[in-house]
C-alpha cells in the first residue's frame, strides 16, 4: 500500500524572500549531510572525540565574537569567494569578519539590521554555560570536504547542541539539528541573511525548535541544506530502499519497498517508479493520481515483486522519472541503493542486550523495571542480557569497572539509563517493549553459538573454565569480528546507592580476555570454530566506596557469591556493531572446594518477613553451627542444630534484624558453607 508522508517543514511553513540567492531543503532522513561525520557529540570538557579546535570557550555571560577563522579550502558564499568567518557566541557566523558589534541574545525575524551582512545563523542559543564551547573540524577528503562549527551543549534552557557546516566543492551551507536534553527548548532562527533586505529563513523560525533528541550519536540527527542559486522545479529524490537487507531465499518472490522525497516548487501528480537489481534491467511501475507537495515524503512498495535466483549480495537501485511527464531537473540525488543480502539457511537470533545503568541514577529504576518486565515474557534462553554500572550520576555506583567504561566507550554512550540491542537500537530501557524485542528476535541470523562453563571455588576465590563453540551456516564476510565473553553476577546487593534499589541483575564483573574482545577470523559456512578462556578471580571480595575506586582485578574481585555466576557470548563486528549472534552460556560444573557434597538454600530471599528458611541439603550428620554475619563483620545471632536427614530445614527468626545484608554461615567438622541474605521488610 503507498502512502504519503508529510514531513516536518511543509510549503505552507516555507518563509524564503525574492531576492534571495538561496534555497533550503530539509533532511528527508536522519544523520548527518553526507555522513561524513560520525563523531558523537559530548560536551567538550567531557569526552569530544579527537580532532576539535576550541575557537571560543564556555561561560560568556555578554554576547561575543569568537577569533578569526580561515576556511580550510575554496568555498563560495553567495557566488563570491570567502576565505575567513567569525562566530558569536549567540549562535551567528558571519563572513563579514571587520564586524565590531555582536548580535545580542534575543532572536528576530530575518532580515534583521542587527545581524551583519554575509551571515549564517542558529540565533538564539547562548554560550553562557560551563561546558560551553564553539569547537571546530574538518572531514573528508580533500575536494569534497565539510567543514564543521560545531555549538557544542550551548544553552537553550538546557544543554543544545547545533552546527553550521560549509561544504567543500558544492559550497553548500548546512544548518545541523544535533542533541538536545529532554528540558532543553530551543528558539531557533535558523538561515540566511545576505543583506538587510535579502535573507532565507527555516519555516518556523524565529521560534524554530529542534527534530532531533537525546541521542549523543548522528543516528537522530536533522539537517537544512542551503543551495546558491533557484530551485528546481521538478525534482524527484530517492531516499532509501526500506526492504529489510537480509532475506531468506525461501520466503521469494520479494517487495521492493523505499521512499522518494519531492525537492521540486512544482507539485507531482505522476511519475514512473523505477527499480533494478546488480545495475541491470528497469522494472517500472507508473504511479498516477498522487499529490506529493514539495518537501513531502512518498512511500512505496512496488507492485513487481523480485525473486533471486540465489543466494547472494545484491545492488538494488530505486528511483522516480518521468516526472509529470517531464525529466528530473537534478539527476544528482535521484538515485538511493541498498544491498540485500540473500540467504538459503538462518537460525534463530538470541539478541544480546546491553544496559548502562548505576545506583545513584534515579531513572534507571524505571528502566531496569520495564526491562524486567519486558523479559518476563521470554524465557532465558531468548536473550542474553549484561549490565555495566556506570560512574555517575554523582559518585556512581561502586561496582563500575574500567571495563565498563570501556563499553561505554565503544557505544558513544553519554546518559544513563541506556540499552544497546544487537548494536541496532540505541536508547532507555524505560520505553523499551516487546514488540521492539520481537523485532530484534526475528531478524535472521546466520551462525549458532553454543558454550559452557565450569567453576572451581573456595570461599574467597574461584576460577571459571568457559568453553564456546560457533557453527556458522553462512558466509559471513567480515575481518571485524571478535568475540566478547563476560563473566557476570545474576544478583548482587552490596551496591546500593541513592536510587532506591536494592537488587541489581545480570551485573558485569569481568571481561574475558579484556573489554577488547577476542579477534577471530570471517566465518565460513560449516567451518566449526571453538575457543576456550580461563578466568581466576584474584584475592578477596572487596566493595569500593565508590566508582573513583574501581576494582583492580589484579588484586581483588567484587563477586558477593561465587554460586552466583553465568556467563554472557556474543560475536560483534567491531566496526559496523552488529551483534551477529549472542548465548548464555550452560554450567557444566559448580565445584567447592572442602564442599563436596553440601548445599545451601534460601527462601524467600530477598526476606519481607519475620522469618526466613535455612536449607541444608547434605549426606554429613551431626553438629552444624548456623551463624549471621552483617557487613561489619559482626556475629549478629548464633545456633546450633543437629543434622540426622539429608535435608534439614531450619528457620531463620529475622524480628530482631534490621533491613540489610548478611552472611548466613553454615560450619560442620568438614564443611564451611555461606550464602548472603538481604532482609527487606
């Protein structure tokens, strides 16, 4: 079924004076212009990826000009060289550089007489704050390079976050829409001004807000690019091919689906709906009776489906011509391509879901929650779930590891809660659902992973053994890959922080071999590929005051309970992020040392009552001292029973124990055996 899609900007909103030399298009897709760019954007004193120029700095309490810049290559504005601009620190470059009097905070209609000739401009930010910072870059290659002036979390009510791009060749101007916090409400004039009579403005300004969200990556990012000279008047776009780009030969024939944007003043009425496959024949479809304004969106599913000969790569190739019976004035930005991949095998996909989060964040209750509650329609096996704890909000949360911020890292992940699904979804656990989980379950994967452990433990050490398999049924062409391993704890307690919770699932407590992973070669179909890692947690348990005291692994761990361990396998190309395919690994083996044949176990635990049970499952008879520890170290009750059965049931009475962790000891003449409890009446 086709349908219209109205974007954002529409004619009705389009504000553009007669005598301007410029026109503006908005971004029929999110990104970045070109994606030259792939920076994430963080505030510059907190982590901006390498290769910014600071050219004004933070806390600017009266407007200001920035220094004098020269621009890195030839570049045109309005058909005359310009070699040099200056930026304010409210929002307005200009290339009219000689310029003394600074355009004040408060934005205006454009043309307006306070801002100089030769202008561009995000009116209306402030760069007022202490993270505050006009930055600059250039990308590309030389000949088609871009040019970046980067306002980076200038202040709009909250942090906000825009650029202005000057592009190489083209002499295209973008105005970049970047990353903006939830509080934050720009007011934006965004545009042009050539003179005091001459100017192009975004629809919507002087009260422009922002498209894009939170996200610290491009991913949600929206652009206006500004051209020298007069629209077109017929001018058909191809945005994307939508078809999802791993198929299953069996499932053929195929739709073809995509988008198609109008850049053209005139309406269309009619056109032709092209497809081809590797560059090869036309397929048309004639698409009469639509009524597509400029700057609308127009989705398609063609109605000729396509069926593969076989399994493969394939180039497809969608575009519009013949428009209202004329050509296409712009051949330029006609044409969108994706390859398909076709597949004569799959198997099911676990996804692998990564969740930054901490105890002193207040939100991350919420996601963890929904998460939780989302999972609990699936059985464990459906995913396979890890959780970093982060170093902030405030102290952090003590059982943050440099390993996690190593994730962190990799993902550009800069807020808290936050989720990474198979490297394909970016953002909070809280408005996670399951239709989104389902999507990522169906999507075919093409390589099986099978893996095991073992644990070797005392009371104060253990070693795990893990062993992995991968079955690929597939070629998977990549030199990127690499197999992740962490080790981590299905519950832990002792963390608490300022959040309110007490429980903490799936934490991470090592990366095996490190946070870097294990390089391993593009996989081939049948070519079986099987590992085997060692890990052996070093010293005593110890829980840091908080997260600017990580655990050094060299000397200690933060495992509360050795029993308490699984393992999480993924393979991920280590450039794309794609998570081909993730497991839980089984154990195999729980070996205690002087515990041959005792166990404990406790419930309900947590306990929200007055009395807990004890059972001790075991073939010994005879004496067995029951303790209660706290975090102190403190003996808070003590007793003894005697075990004549293999199971024995001992009530633990909680009344006088305030809420909390402990210990619970079990000691016989040949065994010493513990478990924590947490009281949470």
């Amino acid at each position: 079924m086709k349908k219209l899609i109205t974007i954002l900007v529409c004619l009705l909103g389009f504000t553009q004076f007669n005598f301007s030399q410029y026109f503006y298009i908005p971004a029929s897709a999110p990104g970045n212009p070109g994606g030259i760019n792939t920076d994430n954007e963080y505030p510059n004193g907190s982590g901006l990826p390498a290769g910014w120029t600071v050219i004004l700095g933070p806390s600017n309490s009266s407007p200001t000009w920035s220094s004098v810049e020269t621009i890195p290559f030839a570049f045109n504005f309005n058909g005359n060289p310009v070699t040099q601009y200056k930026v304010s620190s409210t929002g307005v470059l200009t290339f009219t550089t000689n310029t003394v009097t600074v355009p004040g905070a408060t934005n205006a209609v454009l043309p307006d007489p306070g801002i100089p000739n030769s202008s561009v401009m995000v009116w209306g930010i402030q760069g007022t704050g202490s993270n505050d910072n006009i930055v600059t870059k250039t990308f590309g290659n030389t000949g088609s390079q871009q040019h970046w002036i980067f306002f980076s979390s200038y202040t709009a009510g909250s942090w906000s976050y825009w650029s202005i791009v000057l592009e190489e060749g083209s002499d295209k101007i973008y105005i970049v829409d970047q990353r903006h916090s939830t509080s934050a409400n720009p007011q934006i004039t965004a545009g042009i001004q050539i003179d005091g009579s001459t100017a192009t403005m975004v629809a919507g300004s002087p009260t422009l807000s922002n498209v894009a969200g939170a996200d610290a990556s491009p991913a949600d990012n929206h652009y206006y690019e500004f051209t020298y000279g007069t629209q077109n008047a017929t001018d058909m776009a191809g945005v994307e091919v939508s078809t999802f780009p791993y198929l299953i030969l069996g499932n053929a024939p195929f739709t073809i689906s995509g988008e198609l944007t109008n850049f053209g003043t005139n309406t269309v009425n009619s056109f032709d709906l092209n497809y081809s496959v590797d560059l090869g024949p036309t397929v048309t479809e004639s698409i009469t009776g639509v009524t597509i304004n400029s700057y609308d969106n127009y989705t398609f599913d063609h109605g000729t489906l396509w069926t593969p000969a076989s399994s493969g790569s394939y180039l497809i190739a969608i575009w519009a011509s013949n428009i209202n019976g004329s050509a296409d004035m712009n051949l330029n930005n006609d044409t969108a391509y994706a390859v398909l991949n076709v597949f004569d095998n799959f198997v099911q996909r676990v996804p692998m879901l990564e969740v930054f989060t901490s105890s002193t964040c207040g939100p991350c209750v919420q996601g963890n929650v929904n998460l939780k509650t989302v999972l609990s329609n699936y059985s464990q096996t459906d995913y396979t779930l890890l959780k970093y704890q982060m170093s902030w909000p405030g102290s952090g949360d003590p059982y943050y590891t440099q390993e996690a911020g190593d994730r962190r890292t990799f993902y550009g992940v800069n807020s808290v809660p936050r989720m990474e699904v198979d490297g394909g979804y970016d953002g909070n656990p809280s408005g996670f659902t399951t239709q989104e989980f389902d999507e990522f379950a169906g999507i075919p994967s093409f390589s099986t992973i099978s893996a095991n452990y073992s644990i070797y433990h005392d009371l104060s050490t253990a070693i795990v053994d893990m062993g992995i398999t991968i079955d690929p049924i597939e070629d998977f062409n990549s030199n990127n890959l690499r197999l992740f391993v962490g080790i981590f704890e299905f519950a832990t307690y002792n963390n608490v922080g300022s959040n309110g919770e007490t429980e903490f699932l799936h934490v991470m407590k090592k990366m095996v071999p490190n946070s870097n992973g294990y390089a391993i070669q593009a996989l081939q179909s049948g070519v079986q590929e099987t590992y085997n890692f060692s890990y052996n947690f070093q010293g005593q348990y110890t829980l840091p005051p908080d997260a600017n005291s990580p655990i050094n692994h060299m000397t200690s761990h933060s495992v509360e309970d050795f029993d308490n361990l699984g393992v999480a396998v993924w393979i991920q190309d280590d450039v794309t992020k794609e998570v081909l395919q993730s497991t839980t690994a089984s154990i195999v083996a729980d070996i205690k040392e002087n515990q041959p044949s005792s166990k404990l176990m406790l419930f309900p635990n947590p306990s929200v009552e007055n009395n807990t049970n004890l059972v001790i499952e075991t073939p010994e008879r005879g004496d067995f001292e029951i303790m209660l520890i706290n975090t102190l170290g403190e003996i808070v009750m003590m007793d003894n029973i005697i075990v004549s059965s293999d199971m024995t049931v001992y009530n633990l009475d909680n009344t006088a124990l305030s809420n909390g962790i402990y210990n619970v000891v079990v000691t016989s003449k040949s065994t010493k055996s513990t478990k924590k409890l947490q009281i949470l009446r």
